[in-house]
C-alpha cells in the first residue's frame, strides 16, 4: 500500500502542474490524448487501489472530477483551454482502470 499512496500523491502534484502549465513551455507531444489516458488511468488505478471496500466508485469518480476541474482551469493558462477531447481521453483512462481494478483484483 505504501508505494500507491506514493504514486498517488506525486501524480497528485505532477500531473495537475504538466496540465496546466502554459503551452509555450511544453516539448512538442507525440499523443496529447494518450498522455491524458495514461495520467488520469494511472492516478484512478492508485486511487482505486486505496479506496476502501465498497469506495471504488467514488474514487473513480474524483479522479474524474479532478481532471473535469484541471480541463476548466486552463482557461486561464497562456496557449491552453478546454478541451472535451482531453475529458474523453480522461474518462477513458478512468474508466479503464476501473475495469481493471474490477477484474482482477488484489489480495
């Protein structure tokens, strides 16, 4: 459980500041949607894996609404904005580590 928690909380950190920092400062991204997918997967398989029994779900959900709020706030970022396309990628990792999570779970 430790090296979750450790996972987590840096991708916590790390994935919010990638996304919003200002475009100019970016390298160019080979597959912006696939970077969105394996971040917010990643953070959702971690968050799944902590959330306590019956918790799944909801912490799903808040990794979900977490990127919902990153996508909203690069409104004010140089060079950024919303974009669904992002939400979708977003959603898609979630959901994908749901899946995992679901079906093979771990002792």
């Amino acid at each position: 459980m430790r090296w979750e928690l450790i996972i987590l909380l840096v991708g916590m950190v790390a994935i919010p500041i990638g996304c919003l920092l200002p475009a100019s400062w970016l390298p160019p991204l080979p597959n912006d949607k696939l970077l969105h997918f394996v971040a917010f997967g990643g953070m959702a398989l971690m968050a799944g894996r902590l959330a306590p029994q019956g918790m799944l779900v909801l912490a799903l959900l808040a990794v979900f609404m977490a990127s919902g709020l990153i996508e909203y706030l690069q409104k004010w970022v140089p060079g950024r904005s919303f974009c669904w396309r992002d939400m979708a990628a977003n959603a898609a990792g979630t959901a994908a580590a749901g899946l995992v999570l679901v079906l093979l779970p771990t002792a």
